[in-house]
C-alpha cells in the first residue's frame, strides 16, 4: 500500500522511509507541506499519509483541513506526527482533520499499529463504497441482462429528449422478439433467459459508446440513438436487426434463431413531442412490423400515430410456426453505405 511521508527534516524522513519499506509499504516522501498537497491532489494519491505537524509552505495542520473540504474524492487517513504533545495540540491536531496523533521518539511497533488501523479503515470504506455502487446499479439495471432497466431507460429518455430540442434529434426505438413464447414453451424458461442476455449483448456490440438500451419489459427493448433523423434511426433500427436475426444464438439447449421486429421513430419528425408520445409512435410502428410479416423494421409517422389513436388495434399474436420471410421482404441497408456513414 502506498504512503505518504511528509518532514522538511531529511535524516527524520530517511529513518521512517527504511522503516516502512521494511514493512513492505510504498513510500512516497515529500520534503514539505506544499509538495505533500500537490502529492495528495493527483490522480492514484497514496491514501495513508503520516504528515509532520511544522512544515514549510503548508504546515500539516492545513494539509488535514484542505484535505476535508473534498468530501467526494477517496478517504485519506491521516497520522499526524509532531513534538507537540500537549492535551490542546492533540485536540487542535484531530480538530483540523486528522485521524491519529503521533509525538516524535515513538516505539516503531506503535507506528506499525497505527497503520494497521488505518488500513483497516480504508478497507472498510472500500467495501462500503463498491456495495454502495452495487446498490446502485442494481436499482438502475435489469438483473437478467444488465441493461437499463424499464424506469432509468425511461429518464434516460426524457433527458435525452430536453437535449435533443437544444441541438440534434433524437432517435427512439422499440424492439420485441418475434414468438419469443415459443422459445419459452419449447426449449424452456432459462434457455429463454441466455437468449434474452445474449440478445442484451448483441445490442450494446451494436449501437455506439453514447447510445442507451434498456429492457423495456419482457422480450421488449428500448434503444435511444442520439443524433439520429427519421432515416438514420430506421437505418440504427435495421442494424439490430440483422445482428439479432444472425448467427443463431448458443444456449444450453443447442442453437436457437430468434428474429427481431422493431419500431423506429425520430424527434425531428414530431415536433414538440414530449417522450410518452414518442414511445406511443414507437409502438405504433413496432406494431406495423409486426402485422406486415415481423423480422423488419417500420417508421410510424404522425398520420400513422393519428389513426391508431381513433382506431386502435391490437399487435397480431404469436403464431405457432415461424413463416420465412422472403428476401425482397426484408429492409437492407442501403446500396453503397458502409455502416460508418449511417448513424
């Protein structure tokens, strides 16, 4: 573990840092106060520090108070050592943020206590701190396939949306799996499950480091493409498709095809659309995929959106065989493009 030593006296620095190398610990000395805190303010700074109370440019009670005032960085546990041994000095010295006082011509077993509780310490924050994260992400994401689950997905969205009316549309996209039911009666419930996570996988390979998928509910995904027109979201849409529909995924159970159906549409095309009208279009056009043959994407446009309002239907159910699709059916993407030049 990384240490700071911080003592303007050379022969005091040099017999703590052949000490605590004995000890096996890394030593980072400074020769005084001001180097010390430009040593603790960069990045991968040691988190023990034994810091001598008087020092040039910053003295150690100063290091200690600075150190305080950022309370969202890394713990650095402080062992302040000094002559002073004064009842008033030992106050004055854990007031200003240090940890444990050490007076000078201390017993070297002592020292090492002391830094075994400091490490200790640290370890508990560290434990803490990644259970917290923990916490987090699972309140965040979908424990099946990691991805956004249904509520974050859907803030996701709505701050997407207020950045998209500032500067570039944003591209919204509904996926369901066609007769995934019959993936779970045939093959069975965890065979279904590593299909639902290795589709989570071939997502995420395929959209960009900035764009969001989330599971949306079921066999049902959202994925928000940002900067991306009616075209370049159906073109995104299209993408998935075809990395869903090939190779077959591996299960326990030998290979399973799936097919994808998707509904895409863009920002730019509705307007002031807030984000619940554009998930309702979203599924008006992942409902025309799936009634014109399923395994392609669909655009639903405003007037399409309007006539499902005064008329609305039902998605076509699940059918007991797959009907192959024919190849004039399907969407490619277009001739010529390479899939740098789509969005």
């Amino acid at each position: 573990m990384k240490i700071l030593i911080a003592d303007d006296d050379p022969v005091s620095r040099r017999l703590l840092e052949n000490l605590l190398r004995k000890w096996d610990y890394e030593v980072v000395p400074a020769r005084d106060g001001q180097e010390a805190w430009g040593i603790l303010r960069a990045p991968g700074a040691p988190r023990l520090a034994l810091l001598d109370w008087m020092m040039p440019g910053m003295n150690g009670l100063e290091i200690c108070r600075e150190l305080r005032k950022d309370v969202a960085g890394n713990y650095t546990y402080v062992i302040l050592v000094t002559a002073r041994d004064s009842k008033i000095d030992v106050i004055e010295g854990l007031e200003a943020g240090a940890d444990d006082y050490l007076t000078k011509l201390f017993h070297p077993e002592e020292l090492h206590s002391r830094l075994r509780v400091g490490q200790r310490i640290l370890d508990l924050e560290d434990r803490l701190v990644a259970a917290r994260e923990l916490l987090q992400f699972k309140a965040s994401h979908d424990e099946l396939t990691g991805l956004w689950n249904r509520g974050a997905v859907l803030e996701v969205l709505k701050r997407e949306l207020a950045r998209a009316r500032r500067s570039a549309p944003l591209g919204i996209i509904l996926a369901d799996l066609d007769r995934f039911k019959q993936v779970n009666d045939t093959h069975g419930h965890q065979v279904g499950d590593e299909v639902l996570q290795e589709v989570g996988r071939r997502m995420i390979a395929s959209v960009r480091s900035y764009d969001s998928v989330g599971r949306y509910g079921g066999e049902e995904f959202l994925i928000l493409v940002s900067g991306c027109d009616e075209s370049a979201a159906s073109e995104s849409a299209d993408r998935l498709r075809e990395q869903i529909a090939q190779p077959p995924i591996q299960t326990s159970a030998g290979p399973v095809s799936v097919t994808l159906s998707l509904g895409s549409v863009s920002s730019a095309t509705f307007g002031d659309a807030d984000s619940d009208a554009l998930l309702r279009a979203a599924d008006v056009a992942l409902y025309l995929a799936k009634k014109a043959g399923r395994n392609r994407v669909a655009i639903a446009l405003p007037d399409d959106v309007s006539a499902s309002c005064s008329a609305p239907a039902e998605r076509p159910p699940a059918e007991s065989a797959a009907a192959p699709l024919r190849k004039e059916e399907q969407r490619h993407s277009l001739p010529g493009e390479s899939p740098g030049d789509r969005c």
